[in-house]
C-alpha cells in the first residue's frame, strides 16, 4: 500500500469552488502509519443521508486498494446503533483500522460582493458623483467543518484526527470530499504521522 495514499479517502466531503482548510489536529504521540501493515481499511461517512454517504464513502474508496466502503455491510442506522454488529463484522473480515468521516458543523454566511469595476478611481468617482452607482450583491457560502478520525481495531485506539473547515457556494459533494482529503493528507504529513 502506498502511505500517500492511505488517508485520503476521509478528507474528501465538500463541493465545487470551495475552499478548503485545516482548523485543528491531534495525533497520538506513539503512532505513524507503516503501509506495510495495512491491509483492509474501512471507511466510513457517518451521514444520515444514504445517497450522500455513498457518494463519500465511493471517493474515499478511491485513494486506496485497501480502502473498503462501509455501506456494504452496514445501513447508516446500523453503524450508529449496532456497535456489537460492527465489531463482529470488522473483526472477523480482518480489519485493521477504520477511517470516519462526520459532519460536525454547518454555517451560512453572507458576504457582501462589490460592483467590479475594470476603471480607475476617477471612472468610479464619476458614476458615483453623477448619481450613477451600481450595488453589489450578497453572495450566501455555506461552511462545513468536517472532522475526520483514524482508529486502529487491533490496538484499539484513535490515532489521528483532524477538523476541516471548507467554505462553498454549493452542497456537499465528491469534489469538496477530494478538497478535505488533500488537506487531511497534508496534515498528517506535516504532522508526521503519514510519510511523504
């Protein structure tokens, strides 16, 4: 497996012309990823809404052969109430760690966009002074803050997380999952918990 790849999968849930950026990390001091190690990974979207849980968990499922979707096996309602289901399933199809992904916030915000002008001041300064002035608009964005986790089954543990925080005009959709996951990706690096 290659360690690039690992964790992408769980960073990706945003939409198009969003941006995207890291709030906040934490990584357990004992613990890197060694690839090698690593054979089955599932992922798992922690989302209510089936349709948008497998549109995440598909992308997520992209960055890496080890990577398995969730929604094979388990519905939403059985990830969230059926903890002793899970454990059985993961343990006896040799997991060894689990990637999730879960919405813990949504914002709107307004933004107020001004009237582009390709003049100069003295071209604004005459419509403004002729009593000719065009207005901007508000544009509303939505802010998603997304955080994503890392457990190992076999020790039992977290070891990574990670909050996201994109701002877009659009929904949730696999394009602002892929801009989560790059920026997860760069921060564990940078964290060195995943390798270059």
């Amino acid at each position: 497996m290659k360690l690039k790849a690992i964790f992408l999968p769980a960073l990706l849930l945003l939409a198009a012309c969003s941006s995207t950026s890291i709030v906040s990390s934490w990584k357990d001091a004992n613990s890197k990823i060694d690839p090698e190690h690593l054979n089955k990974v599932m992922v798992i979207a922690l989302i209510k809404d089936e349709t948008l849980r497998r549109v995440a968990e598909d992308k997520m499922a992209t960055f890496n052969k080890a990577f398995q979707v969730s929604y094979n096996e388990f519905s939403s309602k059985e990830v969230m109430d059926n903890e002793d289901r899970c454990r059985t399933i993961l343990k006896d199809q040799g997991f060894d760690g689990i990637i999730t992904m879960r919405l813990a916030d949504k914002q709107k915000e307004r933004t107020y966009i001004p009237t582009a002008s390709s003049q100069g001041y003295w071209g604004y300064h005459g419509q403004f002074y002729s009593g000719y002035y065009k207005t901007g608009y508000y544009q509303e964005d939505t802010k998603y803050i997304i955080e994503t986790r890392v457990f190992s089954i076999k020790q039992d543990k977290l070891l990574w997380a990670g909050v996201t925080e994109s701002l877009t005009t659009s929904v949730i959709d696999a394009n602002t999952v892929s801009d989560v996951m790059n920026a997860v990706k760069k921060q564990m690096i940078k964290d060195k918990f995943i390798g270059e």
